[in-house]
C-alpha cells in the first residue's frame, strides 16, 4: 500500500503562497479567504499537526538500533591460540518481513486523516469568515438606509414647515418627524456601534488588528447557481474522509499486530581480541577470533499479541461508526440549509415586491400631501414601512448567501466565490 501527500501538500502550499500579498489591497471575500487561510492561528496549527504526522513515517519503517557490546576481561581467559584481552559483539535485528512497510501505512494513513482535518479546520475557517462578513454586508445596508431615511424624513420636516408657513398645515405634522427622525438617529447610532464588535470577530479570524478597516462592496451578486442546489452530496466532506482514513488505518494497525507477533530475526558478529602465548609456540598463536551471531526472538506469550489485534479490530469498527453518524449530521445540516436557502429567496421575493409597492403608495401619497388631499400621518407610516422592508431586504440576502455558503462548507466544496462585482 502507497499512499502520496505530496500533491495535496504542493497544491496548498501553492494556495497559502498565493495569498501572501492580498492583505494591503482586500476589497473582495475571496481575498478576504485566502488572508485567513494565511494567517489564522488554528488553521496553521492544524497544518503543522499535519506536517508533524507525516515525520512519524520514515520512523516507524526504519529498522531498530543496531546493538554494539564491548566486553574487556579482568581476568584473561585463557585459550589454545593465547588469553582472550576483549570481546565486541555487533547485532541486528530485523523485523519478520512486512513489518516496516506496515507501519509505514498505518502512519501515512493517519497523516492522511490530519490533512483532512486540516481541510476541515481551515473550510470552517471559509464559513465563518462568509459569514462575518455577510453580517457586515447587512449592516453597511442597513447603515445606508437609516442614513437616507434620515435625509428623506428632514425633506419631510421641510415641507410640512412650508405647509404650516403657508396656514395649510399642522404643526403636528412637523412634531411627529421629530419624533421619527428622534428614533431614526438612535437606531443609526446603535447601527455604527454594532459594526464595532463585526469588526473585531471578522479580523480575529483572519489574526489582524481588531478595528481594522474591512472594504465591504455595495452590492453582492445573490444569483444562485442551480448545479449548486442539485449536488448538495455530502460525501466529499473532509470529515467523513478523515474517519474513513483513520478506519484504514485501525484495519492496517491489525496487520501490524499480526506481524509483531511473528519472530524477529537478528544477525551479528563476534570478534574476540587474543593475546599471544609466551610460555609456548602454537600455530596461529595469538589469533583473534570472528564468529557470527544469529539470533531469533520467541513471540511465546501470544495472549497480548492478540488483544492488540482485537483492539485495531474495535477502533476500526469504532471510526466506521462514527462516519455513519457524522454523516447522517451532515446530513441533517444540509436539508436544514436548503431550507434556509429556499427561506430566504422566498422573503427576499416578498421584500423587494413589498419595496416596490411602498415606493408606489408613498409616491402617490406624497404627490396628494402636497395638495393638501391626504394625511400627513399616513405619509410617515407608510415610509416607516418602506423602510422595514428595505433592511428586510438587506437581512434575507445576507441569510440567503450565508445559507450557500453553509451548504458549501457542508458538501467539501472549494470556497472560490463570485459573489462580488
């Protein structure tokens, strides 16, 4: 069994590399992206385990320590040839074969699950990121309505002034735009003091300065794809494939045990240091010795050898179990986005009908106000109701483009959008 990280490991460098330079300049949420990707500490924690996983490998396939004895004698042996002054003994061991290359693959495979876990950590990085900063969209929205509801509600005050100047109106007219234009600007200052904490959870995700500045476009394209919506399968989701990698990696834990259970082989050398004899003279006198070693390891004690192939067993089992679950959350998840997403574009229709119509009427109200015909109480109704459905408006689209962006996440899917003009 083979396994190679290098492709995905070349092609996410080449994507963190890439958004090195776009911090100074940022407008856009892919930008925004790859700045996180970059920068956020998690996510480069989560890399690093990778990183530290894939140095486990070349560590379990290489063989033990050799084993080196040196021995001096106190007291001389005496031989045949002369007295033995020292002994050294060099051995080997080597595993029964296949053992090396099966922890290779129980190693790889669980480097395998960490980089998974790391497209994992750094998708739900992307999810929350779109959604922060579809949060922030609503709220720049939202701050341009209240701003020219304001402006709007002091040309109201200007003519119901020039009404009453000219004995037409009611000066009552006037102290019920205070009144609204009294809450307007509270609910615009309550708006810009929200924007400070959006701020701060958006760059702390991307690892930048609490308060700095985030360029928001006026707009955002909230056109659907269709492809989107009909392959919403969430089996390419990085965790489902990081419990199937750490199950492939229980199922080769087992073999692992099968071979350590096996004998282990051992090959050295002896090399005896002789002196020679003086009292005689011997052929060969004073002839050091070389004799090779083989040695072989007894797996008698079978019981733990065993256990250790049960427990591979059970936490192979154990990981399939959980991908059943974790899918079936998944799962969950995703029908819950769709609706949302089917939510959404359905009160997004209704808002901006509902924006439509009220511009209608408050036209043609004002249009008949100015003529004296109709009630200046309805006029400022009826644009308290233009408003509502406006931030409504701007509400359903960040629920509607945050809701993609969780079936995205959900499905594995690449965060590459073009959701902005």
């Amino acid at each position: 069994m083979k396994m190679n990280l290098k492709m995905p490991f070349l092609g996410m460098l080449i994507f963190l590399i890439f958004g090195m330079a776009s911090e100074v300049k940022a407008q856009t949420l892919s930008e925004y992206l790859r700045i996180a990707a970059e920068n956020n500490p998690e996510v480069k924690a989560a890399y690093s385990d990778f990183e530290a996983a894939m140095q486990e490998v070349p560590q379990v396939k290489s063989l033990p320590d050799p084993n080196l004895t040196m021995t001096a004698f106190g007291s001389m042996v005496e031989t045949r040839l002369g007295p033995q002054e020292a002994r050294f003994s060099l051995m080997q061991m080597f595993p029964w074969f296949g053992t090396l290359s099966a922890k290779a693959d129980v190693a790889t495979l669980m480097a395998e699950a960490k980089f998974q876990e790391f497209l994992d950590a750094r998708n739900e990085l992307f999810f929350q990121v779109s959604e922060q900063y579809y949060k922030l969209y609503e709220l720049e929205q939202s701050l341009v309505f209240q701003r020219d509801n304001l402006e709007i509600l002091q040309n109201y005050k200007d003519l119901a002034l020039s009404r009453v100047r000219a004995g037409s109106g009611a000066l009552s007219d006037v102290l019920q735009v205070d009144l609204m234009r009294n809450d307007a600007e509270t609910n615009l200052e309550i708006l810009q003091l929200k924007k400070q904490p959006l701020l701060a959870k958006f760059n702390a995700l991307l690892n930048r300065e609490k308060l700095q500045p985030v360029i928001i476009p006026v707009e955002l394209d909230i056109a659907i794809d269709p492809q989107l919506i009909a392959e919403v399968a969430v089996e390419n989701n990085p965790k489902l494939a990081q419990l199937e990698k750490m199950s492939e990696s229980a199922q080769a834990q087992k073999e692992v045990a099968k071979k350590s259970g096996m004998p282990m082989v051992g090959l050295g050398l002896d090399y005896v240091i002789v002196g020679k004899r003086t009292d005689m003279v011997v052929e060969d006198n004073g002839r050091d010795a070389i004799m090779p070693m083989l040695s072989v390891s007894l797996p008698i004690f079978r019981k733990k050898y065993k256990a250790a192939q049960k427990q591979a067993e059970f936490m192979a089992e154990s990981y399939s179990q959980r991908k059943v679950g974790v899918e079936n959350r998944l799962k969950a998840e995703m029908e819950e986005a769709l609706f949302q997403v089917q939510q959404a574009r359905a009160m997004l229709n209704l808002y901006e009908k509902q924006v439509e119509s009220s511009n209608q009427v408050l036209n043609l109200l004002l249009s008949s106000y100015k003529n004296a015909a109709s009630d200046f109480e309805e006029v400022l109704r009826v644009r308290q109701e233009l408003l509502k459905y406006q931030l409504a408006v701007a509400g359903a689209e960040a629920e509607l483009l945050t809701a993609v962006a969780k079936i995205n996440y959900l499905t594995g899917k690449s965060f590459e959008y073009e959701n902005e003009n």
